[in-house]
C-alpha cells in the first residue's frame, strides 16, 4: 500500500482512533473501583469534619466505624423508614424530587459518650455547587460542627466556605427559633441575632447567600426531626 496515499492516512487514523479509545475504555475500567472508594473515603472525612474528627493521617474507615453508629433513613414526617442506607443516598438527587416523596439520610454520631447528629446540605453557589453538613448536639438545637465544600467558587472570596475562620463562627449556634430553622449567614457585619446568625464572607456575598439559602432549605425538610425533641 501506498503510505503516501490519502486511504492509507485515513486507515492508519482510524485504527490509531480505535486504539486509543480501547486503552482509555480499559483504563477507566480498571481505575472505576479505586476511583469509587475514594469517593466513599472522601464522603466519610466530611462527615466526620462536621462532629470536629480530625482524619489526617489516620483511617478514615476505621473511624467512621467508631464514631457513626447509623446511618438513617427519614420521611419528611421524620419517621425514620430505614436505619441503614443513609449514607448511600444523594443529597442533590432527593432535592430534586417532590417534597412527599424525598429520603432523607440521618447520621447519628457518639462523640465522647455523646450523641451528635450529622444533616447532609446541598445547594448553589456563585459558579456551581456548594455543599456540605451540619453537626448537631443530642439536643437537634446547637451546632457542634459544620463542614462546607465547593465545585468552583473563587479563591479567596466564595472559597473561603471551607476554612476554619469561616466554619468556627457556627460552633454553638441556635438552629431553631419559632419553629423554623433560623441559623443563617448574613452580610458580612450585619449580624442582628448572634444566636443564631455568622458573618458571611467579605466579598464573598452571593456565596455566603448560597450557604445559607442551602441550610435553611435543607435543614427545613428536616423540621419534624427537630423539633420531636
């Protein structure tokens, strides 16, 4: 065959095609198991951030063992119709659905003989998702520990969600008030109620909205577990 000839560059191109896209298909095949158990490790540290467990360095499996003791399922009525497969369930995806027909997952922690319980949050950002979870004390009504991500919020303004400058303004707060979720973000120095509301973030507006939008709406589906006290 002519190796000059255009049929032969469009073989040699199809067959290189193929090639490749085989290697990449059996490379994403081989890393997909590794690649889910470090999604599942990297859930399980956020958990554990949210009741103040610091994971570096140690066994991120291990510890969830010790300190998650369930991992419920609630109906918005906040009955609890499942005591396992909470942690399987997806946040975003339970948004999503009708309010009567949403799975709500529950995590129920032992903190130095304490009970915590552990609400999974998601929501909007600036530029994407932004998610996280709330700890609370055996109380549903104080905050023991917060954790918050983000898909792409801007360094050094929205991004500042994750720090711990921004985390530790919850620790203690109020949740309820009324019986309505109060804990909220406000406009960085406009706080009115430090029960139960954090400064947001300076520069960082439409984020700090995004996080407490996200809590209130999340925290609300949750309103009948929280206050059956």
């Amino acid at each position: 065959m002519n190796t000059n000839s255009n049929s032969y560059t469009l073989i040699y191109a199809s067959v290189m095609v193929v090639i490749v896209a085989f290697l990449l298909a059996f490379i994403s095949s081989s890393l997909k198991n590794k690649q889910e158990e470090n999604i599942r490790l990297d859930k399980m540290k956020q958990i554990l951030a949210a009741i103040n467990v610091d994971t570096k360095g140690q066994d991120v499996q291990a510890l969830y063992n010790e300190y998650i003791k369930d991992a419920e399922i609630l109906n918005p009525a906040g009955e609890v119709i499942q005591s396992t497969g909470g942690f399987e369930i997806n946040m975003p995806v339970e948004m999503a659905k009708p309010a009567a027909e949403r799975q709500l997952p529950l995590f129920i922690c032992e903190v130095n003989g304490q009970t915590k319980y552990v609400i999974p949050l998601s929501g909007a950002g600036l530029w994407g998702p932004i998610w996280g979870y709330v700890g609370l004390d055996d109380n549903k009504d104080t905050v023991y520990g917060v954790y918050f991500s983000h898909a792409s919020e801007t360094p050094g303004l929205g991004a500042e969600i994750t720090t711990a400058k921004f985390k530790d303004e919850f620790l203690g707060k109020q949740v309820m008030k009324n019986g309505e979720v109060a804990l909220a973000v406000e406009k960085f120095g406009k706080v009115t109620d430090p029960t139960c509301q954090v400064d947001g973030i300076s520069g960082g507006t439409i984020t700090s909205l995004g996080v407490s939008t996200m809590i209130k709406e999340c925290m609300s589906l949750y309103i009948n577990f929280l206050t059956n006290k």
